[in-house]
C-alpha cells in the first residue's frame, strides 16, 4: 500500500515534468493532451497487455512519452496497459460536436473512420490486431448499444463477423458530453467460473475432513458422504 501511495505521488511530479518538457520542446508536442500514470509493476495487479495496433495519432502521443521518459531513466521498461486507458474525443456530427468519453480501445476503432467510410468486422480486426472477443465488445458497445456512434449493416442487434460499419454523422444527444459503456459480456461468465473455483476447494476440503476422520473408505461412501456435507452450501 506504502509503494501504491508513492507511486502515485511520484506519477502526479512526474506529469508535471512532462507537460514542463512538452512547454520547453514545442517541436515535440503530439498535438494531443496526454496523461501517464507511471506505476512501478511490483506493487499493482497484473494486467495483461495487448499488442494493439495504435492508430497514428495516438502512436505519435506514445513516442513523445517515450523520449520524455528515457530523459529520466534508462534503465526502466515501460509496458502500457491500454484497457486501462480512457479518451476523450470529439465526433464531429451533422448536428452539433459532442465529446465522446471512451475506452483506448473504442477510440482505436473510432478514428480508424476518420481514414475510412465503410470498413468491415475483418477489415477493423486487421487495422487494430484485437481478438474476436474484445472486437466484439468493442464493436457491440458503438452500435448496438444506447448511443450509435457507428451504423451497422445489416441493422440487427449482434455483431457477426459479416457486417460492415459506418460513422453515423446523424447520431444526436441532448448532452453535449456522453460516456460510452462497454457492455459487460464477461462479468457474468468471470463469477460463474470463480463460483466454480470456490466450490472445488470447497469440494477439496470436504474429501480431507471426511478422510481424516474415517481413515478408509469406499469410493462410492465417500462421494455420497461428501455430496450429503455439502448439501447445505450447493448441488456438487
């Protein structure tokens, strides 16, 4: 906890290093505001990191920090952890320009349509090197869910690896700032799979305590003296 606190001290001193060599390199500046939250890997959870294919304006933002950091240290490897990442954009609609608060990941897929009209489910996941998985959450969460910043076609509520995807320039909000939610296809799956962990120490445990007690006994005893101690908690 010591280490977080103090990293995260360190993190805020040394943003402000930063934004002071961005003032003093204006050669440099990527034309993007750009907060690091530099954190030492020993004291945080692990995160897996992806190799996604930035698009060029964010590309530019990571080299900057880059040759700022290694001003600092040499000896120190940076592994950017984009999930944790948050963008503010701005879609420019017919009606009116709204900020788009969203994932790293959302914005990768958002800009690749500044290049592009129309690109397809393959043509994003080879733009953007994601697996089906996440391209599905990603592509879900920008047109199928409450705010269609893409149109899909065909217009159904799924993403299939068929469809084709355009910037909708008609899409309109009261609010003049939106957070666009990924949608959390996995949290269901993630607490079935640690119920079922849980339940095998559980299960695990059992078989110890009725062994311990009886010394030998038949398989059959004891799946059924098992099964009757764990009645109360869950079906094995």
């Amino acid at each position: 906890m010591e280490g977080m606190v103090t990293d995260l001290t360190l993190a805020r001193e040394n943003q402000a290093n930063y934004e002071d060599y961005l003032r003093s390199n204006s050669a440099a500046h990527p034309g993007i505001d750009l907060t690091v939250t530099v954190l030492t890997t020993g004291f945080w959870p692990s995160y897996k990191s992806f190799d996604l294919n930035l698009p060029a304006e964010m590309v530019k933002c990571v080299e900057v920090f880059k040759g700022f950091y290694e001003t600092k240290t040499k000896h120190r490897k940076l592994t950017w952890i984009y999930s944790l990442g948050t963008c503010h954009i701005n879609g420019k609609f017919e009606q009116k320009i709204i900020e788009l608060i969203v994932s790293t990941y959302q914005a990768a897929v958002l800009l690749l349509f500044n290049a592009s009209d129309r690109l397809s489910y393959s043509e994003i996941m080879a733009h953007l090197n994601l697996t089906h998985d996440d391209l599905l959450r990603l592509l879900h969460s920008l047109s199928c869910a409450k705010y269609r910043i893409l149109s899909k076609e065909p217009n159904t509520k799924t993403i299939s690896h068929g469809d084709y995807f355009e910037f909708n320039s008609k899409f309109t909000d009261k609010l003049r700032r939106i957070k666009v939610p990924l949608p959390l296809v996995d949290e269901r799956k993630k607490v079935v799979e640690d119920v079922d962990k849980d339940r095998r120490y559980a299960i695990d445990a059992a078989l110890v305590r009725i062994m311990k007690s009886r010394k030998v006994l038949g398989h059959q005893q004891l799946v059924s003296e098992c099964v009757e101690q764990l009645s109360r908690m869950f079906k094995v």
